[in-house]
C-alpha cells in the first residue's frame, strides 16, 4: 500500500485496540513498519498479535481513556494516535466523548503529527440513541483538541470473524425458523481490512486528510432479510424467516440482556448507510470489497459437514 514509507518506525499509539478492528488495524499498522503501543483496559485481550510483531515493534500498555493522566503516559512520545474506542455499555458520554477528548488533548500535548478518530456513520446530537450521540460529542471534542484530526465514520464492520456475522450464521444453523428485526433496513457493510487501510491511508498523509471527516462504507447496501438469506444460502441450509414489527421487536430490545439493545435496535431502523454529506472510502484511495467476495467462504465451516459438503446448497 502507499504510505508504508511515511509510516516507517513510526510510533502509533492505539487506544481502545485490542478489540475486533483493533486486531485488524494492528495487522495493518505492524505491516506498514510502525512501531505499535496498543493501549486498553485489557491489553492482555491483544497478546495474540505478538508473533506477528518484529523484535520492539509492538507494546502494549494498560489504559483507561477515562482517565486523561493514564492516557498522557500512553500516549507519550507518539507520532501517530488512532482512537477506537466504543461500547454500547456504561456512560456513554464519559467513556466514548470524554475518553475521546482525553486522548485528542494527549495527542496534541505530545506532538503527535497526525491523528485518526473512529466515529460512526449515524452519529447524531440529536439522536435517540445515546451511542450516537456519544460519537457526535465526540468528534466535537476531537477537533477541538487536535483540529488537524481525521474523523472516520465507519459502517458496520464485517470479517470472519465479527461477532455480527457470526451471531447471524450460528442461529441460522441451529434454528430452522428465525425472526428478523427490521427486514427492509439497508446495511452497507464494510470489510474490517479495507477499514484498516483507510485508516493507515489517513495516517500516512495527514496534510491531506486532517481536519475531514469521511464516511467509509462498503460497495452494497444488502436489507437485513437479503442477508439471513445469504448467509442460509451459503451454508446450503434451508430457512424460514419471520419479519418482526417494529413494535414487537423494540420490545424485545428494551429487555436486558438480550442479544441487542435499545441504542442498537434505534440505529437499526433506519439502517446504516452513508448520508452522502461526506467524502467516502474511496478519497482515502481504498476500494472496498463486497462480502460476497467472501461469505461463502467462510460459512463452509457452518454446513452440515463442514470443509467436506457439497459446494451446492444440501437443504440441511
């Protein structure tokens, strides 16, 4: 990729890494020759990624971005900070809008030349959800702090090993009928690698792509029952699928403890699609790939026989 030079025995400080994009970022990141500090409440969580780092090119450090003391050693001498920090659990505003301007000021106070702060597509001040709003404040905030910031809005992310696809492709094997909440919202998914890159792309060259916001989305807005459909068809199951109300499934929402919330049940209905409002993917130089380049791929392991089925659907 372009950009590897400019990256070269950089020290990126990653907060919030050791999650799903943050394994994937890392992968990016170490490949790109930067030197890596991945900075968490549970830096344990990204251990993993250590065989995959040369001799000093990756630290990991214990940090809550609640904390602006903990974030400045984190982030001291940094040339680069990514922030990814998210969760629908907690205060929301402390954790994703305080912890953002947290690391935005550790940032600018440390000299950092270049920053990138993962937001959301959907992200609102005047949202319902409490998550979207938390990622608006936080842009604010950001840019307040290191206006030279790159705000990426990332759609939904996808990867074999998500928990989104997964949660999908487990019950269609188990169950042969399944609800599915809000059958007609558009998801414009995009790949967790081609989300890595666009970050090292806005990393690489902060002169052009600080200070902007983009929306970075995959190439196909695919409805919720198009993709319970997919994904029996790439097991070779046959499924039966029952389109849920919007009133029966809120419901079910504000229930705790179920497998979806009430903020992620309202970002839901609409969908998540890009507004249009900002530059996308492909102004970081990225084209994104479709799941169709992989789903069926990776739902071999999901068949009645797994690796050993037939290619064609077998209507287990």
């Amino acid at each position: 990729m372009a950009g590897s030079k400019a990256l070269k025995d950089k020290l990126v400080v990653m907060t919030g890494g050791s999650g799903f994009f943050g394994t994937h970022l890392a992968q990016a990141l170490l490949e790109q020759g930067a030197r890596l500090r991945i900075a968490s409440r549970h830096p344990e969580k990204a251990y993993h990624l250590k065989p995959l780092a040369n001799l000093g090119q990756l630290q990991f450090v214990r940090c809550d971005v609640r904390r602006a003391g903990s974030v400045a050693a984190a982030a001291e001498g940094a040339d680069a900070v990514v922030n990814l920090v998210g969760s629908f659990d907690g205060d929301l505003m402390e954790l994703i809008a305080g912890g953002a301007q947290n690391v935005a000021q550790a940032a600018a106070s440390n000299g950092a030349k270049a920053m990138v702060h993962i937001s959301a597509i959907g992200a609102d001040l005047e949202s319902q959800a409490e998550y979207a709003r938390a990622k608006a404040q936080s842009e604010a905030d950001v840019l307040a702090a290191f206006p030279k910031a790159a705000i990426l809005r990332p759609s939904l992310l996808f990867g074999d090993d998500d928990a989104f696809l997964t949660m999908f492709a487990n019950l269609i094997r188990k169950l042969p009928v399944l609800p599915v909440f809000a059958p007609d919202a558009k998801l414009q998914m995009l790949f967790v690698d081609d989300a890595a890159d666009a970050v090292v792309a806005a990393l690489s060259d902060p002169a052009r792509h600080g200070g902007k916001t983009f929306e970075i989305a995959g190439p196909e807005a695919i409805g919720m029952l198009d993709l319970h459909h997919r994904i029996a068809a790439a097991q070779g199951r046959k499924r039966a699928f029952i389109e849920v109300p919007d009133l029966v499934s809120g419901a079910f929402a504000a229930v705790p403890g179920t497998p979806m919330g009430r903020d992620q049940w309202i970002l839901l209905q609409p969908g998540n699609v890009p507004s249009g409002r900002y530059p996308g993917i492909d102004k970081l130089g990225v084209e994104p790939r479709p799941l169709s380049l992989f789903l069926d791929r990776w739902m071999r392991r999901y068949r009645k026989h797994g690796r050993f089925s037939q290619s064609e659907p077998v209507g287990a």
